[in-house]
C-alpha cells in the first residue's frame, strides 16, 4: 500500500474540514451525570459496530431522526438526558442491565 499522493491528502482533509468531531469526556473531572450519559453513547456505538449498521439503519430503529443520531454517536452529551439515551437504548437493548457504580 503507497502513500497517498498530496492531491488525496488535500481532498480528505476539505472533506474534514466541516465535519463535527467526537466529544472526549474528561473522566477524571466529569461529574456522575456526564459519565452515565457518556457510558450510554457507548452503548449505542457499540451496538453500531456489532451490528455493522450504519446511522440511518439506527435512527429507523429509534425513529428519530438522522442528527439526533449523530449526537449520539459522537458522544454529544449535553444535548440528552439520562431518561431519553435509556429510553432509545431500551428499543436496541431491551435486556440490557445497567449498574451504576
């Protein structure tokens, strides 16, 4: 496999440059809340991944739309709460314990 060419290189990163990253949560200094919700986008990534669907399979599975999918999986916290991921995860999930520690 060669490098890419310059030419590849400048095309992926305009194709990155509008793209919202991924929120990192600071674990060390996050409060209970943020960590519970954080833990519950978790979920739904890894059941992305396990499942090998993509955002628009999920979000017609949670019927909701397309963005609040994308919060999700980009770990978009402050835009939920813990009613509302355990409420779509429950749809995936239905047997999923959840402990709190």
């Amino acid at each position: 496999m060669a490098f890419p060419t310059e030419q590849e290189i400048q095309r992926v990163l305009k194709k990155l440059e509008n793209v919202e990253p991924t929120f990192v949560l600071d674990r060390k200094n996050a409060s209970a809340v943020d960590k519970i919700k954080y833990d519950l986008c978790s979920e739904f990534v890894d059941y992305l991944r396990s499942n090998n669907l993509s955002q628009v399979e999920l979000d017609s599975k949670l019927d909701i739309d397309k963005a609040r999918v994308n919060k999700i999986i980009k770990y978009r916290i402050e835009v939920f709460t813990i009613d509302k991921l355990l409420s779509l995860l429950s749809i995936i999930k239905p047997s999923k314990e959840l402990r709190v520690s």
